[in-house]
C-alpha cells in the first residue's frame, strides 16, 4: 500500500517556514500529539519577489532533525534543486516535497529526479501553478521512472490574474479529479492553505477535498500565525488545526450498506438511460447544425454569427434558471456544444471555399 494511504486523511502539518529553533521545537510539539504523519517546514522558500524571507537554509534544517529526534516526527521540506536533496537526506528528511513553481520545469524537475536515482525516498508533487494537467502528470511520472514507488500528488490550486471567488489559487478541481482518473492508484493530497490564502475557510475547504476522495491534507501551521514571516493569513494554530481535523467527516468511496447500494443501483440505472439520450439528442443537435450550414453556404453566411449566440445565451441561460441550474455552468456546456457546432459548419464552409477557387 502506498505510504500516503496508511491514515485517512494522511496529514501534513507545520510551519511554511522554519523561522527559528524555538518555533520549530514548539510547533513539532504540539503536533506531535496531535494525528499528524508528517511535519512540514519550508527551508528554502520560493519568493514571488526578492528581498521577502528566503528560509533559513541549511541551518534550519538542523531545527528539524533535532525536532525528530526529540518528538519523534517525520519530516518532510520542500526540495528545489539537488543541492537541497542532498542535504535533505543528509539531515534526515523522510519525505521530499516539490513546490509549484518547480514541477512547471521539466528540466529541473528531471535534475531533481536523476539526483534521487538509487534512493528510494517518497516524493508529493505540487501542481504546476499553472493548470495544466499534463505537465503535473510529466513531473509526477519523471519521479516513477527514477525509481521513486512512494509518489503523491499534492493539489494547492492554481494562480490566476485575481483572486476570483475569494482563493489565492483557483481549485479547479476538475483537474485534481482528471489526474486521479488518469492514475487511478496515485494518492493525493489537498493543500488548502495555499489554495485559500486565509485560515477562516481552510475547514471548508479541507472537507470539500474529503468528500472529492482525497487521501490526505497539507494545512500550515504556526504557534503564532499573525506573527509569521511568511503566508502569515493562512496558517492556523495547532488548536484550530486540531479542532478541523476532529470536525472532519471523513466518507468512504464503497459502503456495505445494502440498502443504500440497491438505491443507487437503481438511481444510477435511470441515469445510464438518461446519458444516452442526452447523447442521441446532442447528435440531432449537430445533423440539424449541418443541415443549416448547407443554408449558409447557399446564402453567403458566416458561420458563426454574434447576434444567434447572443439569444442562444440567453434563452437557454433563462431555462436552465427556471430549473435552478447556475447560469455560469449551462453558458459554459452551451459554449462547447456550441462550439462543436460552430467547427463542423466551418468544415463544411471551407470544402466550399475551395469548390469556388478550383
Ligand atoms: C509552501 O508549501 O509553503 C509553498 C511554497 O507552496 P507552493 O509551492 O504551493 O507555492
Ligand atoms: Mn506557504
């Protein structure tokens, strides 16, 4: 079984960086009566601008292994170049970690795994902070063809131009949830301090992630966040990150219940049937696109015309309120069929195109 799967939620807790010894020793403290598997610190911080705090480096990581030793906590830092590994696994470090700016690299994060080549530690990935779920894949997969058999993905959102709805980084959840289809057995892990950037809706988030089937959970903690020297918003107290974690409802994939499995047995029976009618209706929709291309090219119209998708927006958008389905979610579904469409009417525009000009 992997190493990440040997608690539910697997938890990763800890400072975002190892500011002196007197708060790594008291925040180790704490956690280690707490149901925490691995303490976290940030040695070597990666700063969107220079002249913020950079970490301590080298002698913050003796912090730690004396932290180790003392509570008997595994450790697990944040490693960027094999420099970083080496001293790493010098001090102990049970787990490695990749940060977001580096798995974007695949260059450095080829270093980094070529610099793990004949030790077999367990590595979490952080996505890329772009969403883009093959190079996640990528990194996640350059580890494995090292050699690594402990590998986890860790979900910390991804940057955007605002913070819209109120996240530092986007969830985008859909992307978490294609990696684990694409890899079924991957363990991941939902780091809803960075995802959120503010302490007050790490709980919500963190259940969210639960119930979206993720293995564990990173959540920085400080003794005196306010007071932090880096991502001081975000972190929480070990007593709050106690408290979340003893709120938690943490739900199973599979149940034994047998009424339940008959109900939804049954219920996932009618929506089979459902699915294939919306699929049969989506394909009438597009004969019907074809059919009015034809039209087109007779007439000399454009494919795509503003006004007809303005009303499409609309109307459809109209209905699905009346059903109480956000507008956002059927303008978006509206905008791939549409688009679909759109594709095929310019395919047959342009086999006309090129009748014209033989
Ligand atoms: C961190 O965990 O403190 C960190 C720097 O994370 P990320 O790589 O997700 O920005
Ligand atoms: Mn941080």
């Amino acid at each position: 079984m992997s190493f990440f799967k040997t608690a539910r939620p697997f938890v990763i807790a800890g400072p975002c960086s190892a500011e002196t010894r007197e708060q790594v020793m008291e925040t180790a403290h704490a956690l280690s009566a707490m149901k925490v598997q691995l303490f976290r610190a940030g040695i070597w911080k990666p700063r969107t601008r220079p002249g913020s705090f950079e970490g301590n480096g080298p002698q913050a990581l003796e912090w730690l292994q004396e932290a180790k030793q003392t509570y008997h906590i595994p450790l697990t830092a944040e490693v960027a170049e094999p420099a970083h590994i080496e001293l790493a696994l010098k001090h102990g470090v049970d787990v490695l970690w990749i940060g977001a700016r580096t798995t974007v690299n695949p260059f450095q994060v080829q270093h980094l795994a070529d610099a793990l080549k004949g030790v077999d530690i367990p590595v979490m990935i952080k996505n890329p902070v772009n969403p883009d779920v093959d190079l996640w894949q990528g990194a996640i997969e350059r580890f494995e063809k090292a050699g690594i058999s402990n590998v986890a993905a860790i979900h910390r959102g991804f940057s955007g131009y605002s913070a819209a709805a109120g996240y530092r980084n986007q969830p985008n959840w859909p992307i978490p949830i294609e990696l684990k289809r694409r890899k079924p057995e991957l363990a991941i892990i939902c780091d809803p301090s960075h995802i959120t950037g503010k302490r007050s809706r790490i709980a919500e988030v963190s259940q969210k992630a639960m119930d979206m089937h993720f293995d564990g959970l990173m959540i920085e903690t400080h003794p005196r966040p306010e007071e932090a020297w880096s991502d001081a918003a975000q972190q929480v107290t070990p007593e709050t990150l106690k408290e979340i974690l003893a709120n938690l409802v943490v739900r199973e994939e599979y149940t034994q219940d047998m009424t339940g499995l008959i109900q939804l047995e049954y219920l996932r029976q009618l929506m089979d049937s459902l699915d294939a009618e919306i699929i049969d209706l989506v394909a009438k929709r597009m004969e019907l696109s074809e059919q009015m291309a034809e039209v087109k090219r007779a007439c000399n119209m454009t494919a795509y015309q503003p006004a007809r998708w303005r009303e499409i927006v609309e109307t459809r958008s109209e209905r699905a309120q009346a059903h109480q389905l956000s507008k956002e979610f059927i303008v978006e579904l509206y905008e791939k069929i549409h688009h679909e469409s759109i594709r095929k009417q310019l395919a047959i525009l342009e086999n006309a195109t090129k009748e014209i000009k033989k």
